[in-house]
C-alpha cells in the first residue's frame, strides 16, 4: 500500500498509456508482448528499488542502540532489534501485543517522568504537543528499572501512526541521583547532613503553620569527643559515631529526621512530637548511651525545644542550641529543656 501510494502517480500512467495501445492503435501481438514486458520491468525494478530501500533503512532502524518503535495509541505496530534485547521474553510484536497493548504499561509513575497519562493526555499524545520540553520516562522491565529520553512524532495522520524512539538514559539518571544523595547525606554516618537538616526544617515549620500539628527538635552532641580523637585516634573517633549513629537510629521512627550538623553533634527534627514527648525520648536515648559501651564509652548532652507560633528556622534552631548549651555548661550528659 505505502509502495503504490508512493509510485501511484508512475504506475497510472503505465497503465494508461498500455490501455491507449491497446485499444486506439490495435497493435500486433508481438508489440502488445513487448509493452507488456517492458510495463512490468518497470514496475518489478521499482518494486526492487523500494524493497531494497526498505531493507537499507530497516538494517540502520535496527542497528540502532535506541529503541525505536511505531505505535497508533492502541498498540505498537512494528518495533526493532534493540526493543527486544530489553524486552528478552518476546521474539516479535505480535508475542507482546498479545499481554500488552502499549509499552506505557511499564512506566513508573514518578515526578519529573513521563506517565501513561500526563495533564490528562495520553504519553504519545502528550510528547507530540510538547516536542520542545526534554522528556524522561522511568521503566520498570522484570523487576529491574530503565531511564530513557523519549521522544515522538507524527508519521501517518491518516492512518494515526507515530514514530516514537528511546534513548536509554539509566547510567547518567543513576550518577545524577547518587550525586543528589550525597549532596544531602552525610558521608561518614550516612544520615542526613546540616544542608538536609535546614531543607526538612524549613519544610516542618511550613506544614506545622498550615496543619498545626506540634513538632519538636533535639540536638545532642558527645560529651569530650576531643579526647577521643586525642587519645585513640581519629579512625577509633570515626568508629564511635558510626556506631552510636546506627544505634540512636534504631531508636527512632521512619518518620523522625536525624541528622549531623557538625563533627560530633547530631540533631533529630520530631514530627507530631511535643516537647514533653522529645524530653523522654532525649531521656532514653541519653541513658542508653552511657550503657551501651560500643567501641568506646561516652556519654552525650541533650537540647530539646518545640516549635512555637511565631519561630522560624533561625529563632527555633537557637533556642534548641541554647538548651544544649545549659546542658554541657552544668555537668555534662543530661538533658535541658529549651
């Protein structure tokens, strides 16, 4: 269809001029076998030099490192080589039209990545509309996930068909996000780091001003840590809050946001906490420190505070660091109220 379409114009004229011939000049038989041997080499060397043609942009489509599909919004038409190295459990498009009408069904639903539906449009419908915007999606294939670039456009408005190609993109998504990780993470301990503690306060005095749910801070930090790394060393100083990190976090909950802020001071950002509560919790934790003895045994100072109508991150993170302060100022491993 798409061959006749493409030499219908060369083809109608052949015919035409072969039924002229034949009716108008009523020529022998043997110029009639002429014209219509040479009607039909010419059409055979066309089909020829389409068929070639095709095969020339089928090898180059398939050699290809990104995945380059045709689909009509319903299911996919055709797809190349490189479609099936990632979907390995298919051996043709008809196989995996059979379980599943569009490749959107692998899509992960994530900010930042195309979906199924984006805005109310369908994906392909979507991209097409906005072919100036960069587009991700996130694909989840035999429980291991895939990044790629996609990008799609119109081939056949009649017959609604749209070229779509995706460029697999996992390696630089995943350093970009290791990147983001440690841009927020503490190296050492693996917890959050003072850029992340003022993000996620900044975010809790926000959502406690609109919902007023209380909220509560506790900062501690190791009592003498200086004589740790003076008398053992800065290795053994290293083991001692790895360890009491990962101790303390098991004393927390998922939704508690612990934190170091300094070289051996820590502080834990409360959800849903009132100060009553980060007291006893401070408690706990302080009396489990002293007995605990990993590595080395210390002991910690304590600050706690609640948030107050009116604080902002500034205001609330001294009055927390002041307690800390009334605690290391008046001997040592305790707790003070901010």
């Amino acid at each position: 269809m798409y061959f006749y379409k493409r030499y219908s114009f060369f083809i109608n004229i052949l015919l035409a001029y072969l039924f002229v011939l034949f009716v108008t000049l009523q020529l022998s038989l043997v110029w009639n076998v002429i014209l219509v041997t040479l009607l039909f080499m010419g059409i055979s060397i066309l089909f020829y030099r389409y068929a070639k043609q095709k095969h020339y942009y089928k090898s180059i489509i398939d050699n290809s490192t990104n995945i380059v599909i045709v689909s009509n919004e319903k299911k996919l038409v055709s797809a190349n080589k490189t479609f099936f190295k990632y979907f390995k459990g298919y051996k043709n498009i008809e196989e995996f039209s059979q379980k599943h009408h569009c490749i959107c069904e692998f899509f992960e639903e994530e900010e930042g990545y195309i979906g199924a539906v984006n805005n109310g449009l369908g994906w392909i419908e979507y991209i097409v509309k906005n072919s100036e915007v960069y587009h991700k999606t996130k694909v989840r294939i035999y429980d291991k996930e895939y990044y790629f670039a996609i990008s799609a456009s119109i081939l056949d408005k009649k017959d609604n068909l749209y070229g779509i190609i995706l460029s697999d993109i996992t390696e630089q998504e995943n350093y970009k996000k290791e990147l983001e990780i440690l841009a927020v993470k503490d190296s050492l301990t693996k917890i959050g780091n003072r850029r992340f503690f003022h993000k996620k306060l900044d975010e809790q005095i926000l959502l406690t001003q609109r919902y007023h749910h209380p909220f509560s801070l506790i900062i501690f930090d190791i009592d003498f840590f200086k004589k740790v790394n003076d008398n053992y060393g800065h290795d053994t100083g290293d083991k001692v809050l790895v360890e009491y990190t990962k101790y303390i976090a098991s004393m927390l909950r998922d939704t508690d946001i612990f934190c170091r802020i300094g070289g051996e001071e820590f502080i834990v950002i409360l959800p849903n906490t009132t100060k009553d509560k980060a007291y006893t919790l401070a408690q706990k934790i302080r009396e489990s420190v002293e007995k605990y003895k990993a590595v080395l045994p210390i002991t910690m100072s304590f600050g706690v505070a609640e948030y107050e109508k009116g604080d902002d991150d500034i205001s609330l993170y001294k009055r927390v660091d002041l307690a800390l302060y009334k605690a290391k100022e008046t001997g040592r491993n305790k707790v003070v109220l901010g």
